[in-house]
C-alpha cells in the first residue's frame, strides 16, 4: 500500500521507532493476549507489560496521533490499563457490530500534546 509503512516488533520496546514519529497505532488482540487472570484486580506481570506497551505507543506517537483498539473485552475492565502512569489519552469508545451477537468496543486513544 502506498504511503503506508508496516513495522513488527516488541510493542513492549519499540526502541527502533523515535518519539513522535507514528501517526497511526492499531491493535486487534496484541494488547488481550497480555491480559490473564482476575478481570477485577490484574496480576502484576499483566499490569506491567500492558504498562509498558501502552507508553510504548504513546512515546512513538506524535502529538494528537491515535491508537485505535479493537476488543471483547468490557470497558470499565479496559480503562484502567490504557490509563496508566505516563500516558496522557483523550478516549472515546463506541460499541461495534450490529447487535445480533456478543458486542465489541473501539477505542480511539488520541495522544493529547505534550
């Protein structure tokens, strides 16, 4: 695709992209797949590797770029991760789908200016 740029990597150490230098994040099962155990109170290890994703993609992004996530997951569960320390989001949600089966919610996460 023209104009588009496709990298891979940690999303924990994304050493090799420089602060402020993405526009554009989109997740669809990285960030539930470091999700394990109680839903109400996350092990530490979940805590610190979802912690260090999400300012992972904070760092890179330049100021008013957007993560977008894709989950099944309930919101008031979610929130609280991509709210951790060092981050600084504006977050709108809407739920996905058509409403004849399990929902889904998109997150548009934008960074605000620094």
């Amino acid at each position: 695709m023209d104009g588009i740029e496709w990298k891979h990597g940690d999303v924990r150490h994304l050493d090799d992209l420089p602060e402020k230098s993405i526009d554009v994040a989109f997740d669809k099962g990285t960030l539930d797949a470091m999700i394990h155990g109680s839903p109400w109170n996350p092990p530490d290890d979940v805590k610190q590797n979802t912690g260090q994703y999400i300012r992972e993609v904070n760092r890179v992004l330049k100021d008013d770029g957007v993560f977008l996530y894709v989950t099944y997951r309930q919101p008031h569960f979610i929130r609280p991760l991509l709210n951790c320390e060092g981050t600084n989001w504006e977050i709108d949600m809407e739920v996905l789908g058509d409403g004849s089966g399990f929902g889904y919610h998109g997150f548009i996460l934008t960074k605000a200016k620094s």
